[in-house]
C-alpha cells in the first residue's frame, strides 16, 4: 500500500507548530469527509505503525496520542463540569 499523504516542506512551513497544524487539518479534513475520511485515518494510523522505521512515522503517531488526549481531557472536563458541577480539583 502507499505511505499517506507527505507534507512538502515549503520555504515558509518550516516552523515549530507546522506539522500540529497539518495533523490538525487533515484530521479535520478527514472527520469532514465522513466515513472514507475515518477510513483514510484508519488505513494511515495502521501504515504509520507497520512503517516506524520511516521518517517522520513515531513523530506523527505521538502527535496524534497527544492530540487524542488532550481532547480526552477536555470532553471529560466539560462533562464534569456541566453533569456534575465540578471545578478545579473535584
């Protein structure tokens, strides 16, 4: 199977939030599209685990973990919040 999609690195898309900006974007992207585009980030979650050896494959995954978990973190919160009343530490 094909590797996904690579992105260039233009002159100007050499910054330090770049590649969060892509994986953003394509995820966005892809929930857009709806169920081919969760079968897109399927298929190319699998290849980046199967292909670690690859450049930029682990990077891609951990950002991906990160974002996950944030997003985790953030749901939960706002249902704590609202479900339950909860603030700060409770």
């Amino acid at each position: 199977t094909a590797p996904p999609l690579v992105r260039g690195q233009a002159a100007g898309d050499a910054g330090l939030l770049s590649p969060w900006k892509h994986d953003l974007a394509y995820l966005s992207g892809n929930l857009q599209a709806g169920l081919p585009g969760l079968e897109r980030e399927i298929h190319d979650t699998i290849w980046k685990v199967e292909h670690l050896d690859h450049r930029g494959a682990a990077s891609d995954l951990l950002r991906g973990l990160i974002i996950v978990a944030v997003v985790y973190f953030c749901v939960g919160s706002a249902y704590k919040h609202h479900a339950l009343g909860a603030q700060g530490l409770d």
